[in-house]
C-alpha cells in the first residue's frame, strides 16, 4: 500500500483542526502517517528539549532512540541544519545513529511553528533501502506546515 498524500493531508486536517497542542499533533500525525503506507516501518518525533538535544516523542512502531543531539545522526542533522534529510542508504550516512538494526531508509523533516520555532524532527525509517523520494519529503513537508503552524 502506497500513501495517497491528498487523502492523508484531508484526514490529517479533519483530525487536528483547532488543535495548538503541540504533542497532541505530534501523537495524531505519527499514527496516520504510519499506517497509510507498508514503506514506513517507524514513524515518529523527536522534540527539542533543551540547548541542541532532541528526546523522544510521540511515535509509532518498535522502540526508538530516548536522546539525540543534534550532532549526531540524521535527526540531529536534520535539528542542527534546517533541511530535510532523505537518506537512501543509512549505512553510508556518516554518524548514523542505529536505534533499530533492521533500518535501511531514513526520511527526517524539521518541525517548525508559525513563529518559526523548531519544535523538533519528523522521522520516518523503512526496512528497504532507498524507500523514499523527493515527492514523500514535498508532501509530507506541506502536511507539516499546515499542522503545526499554530502550534505552541
């Protein structure tokens, strides 16, 4: 099964509409983003919670990483830099973090509000190698505007 990111972005809306709180949205987006394709095998996000350190939140699948800096990893590149980060072969990623062995794919998306705060990262983790594409980031990067821009 392969998202539909029109359907996603109207249920996505439908479901967090009026909503602010930010780890209410976090919960809703990491459980409709999971389970709307077979690619993403872990779906979640990492808040920011002090000076350049990421901690777990709301997520979907096998356990993940508890703590990221930004140093490390692709969710700390994706915290310390601003840019989404699509990684087709985690084993060539300098400084991957492997919190679940069996992951061979990596799509991470900063979180930012309206006031352009970054509230942390979007991480998704695939199983196959090179499972993501430019579209996934586009559209999930749109959901994720649209979600959070009144977060708090």
């Amino acid at each position: 099964m392969r998202v539909n990111y029109d359907e996603l972005q109207k249920t996505v809306a439908a479901l967090t509409e009026g909503e602010t709180d930010a780890v209410a949205l976090m919960a809703t987006l990491a459980c409709e983003v999971h389970h709307s394709d077979d690619r993403f095998n872990w779906t979640g996000f990492y808040r920011v919670v002090g000076p350049e350190l990421l901690k777990i939140g709301p997520y979907q699948g096998g356990h993940g990483c508890l703590v990221i800096p930004f140093s490390r990893g692709v969710c700390g590149a994706a915290a310390r830099t601003g840019e989404v980060q699509l990684v087709a072969d985690v084993e060539a990623f300098e400084g991957h973090i492997a919190c679940a062995t069996s992951t061979r794919s990596e799509l991470v998306l900063p979180v930012v509000n309206g006031q352009g705060d970054l509230l942390g990262v979007f991480d998704i983790d695939s199983d196959l190698a090179d499972a993501f594409t430019q579209e996934d980031a586009d559209a999930l990067a749109r959901i994720l505007t649209t979600v959070f821009a009144e977060a708090a």
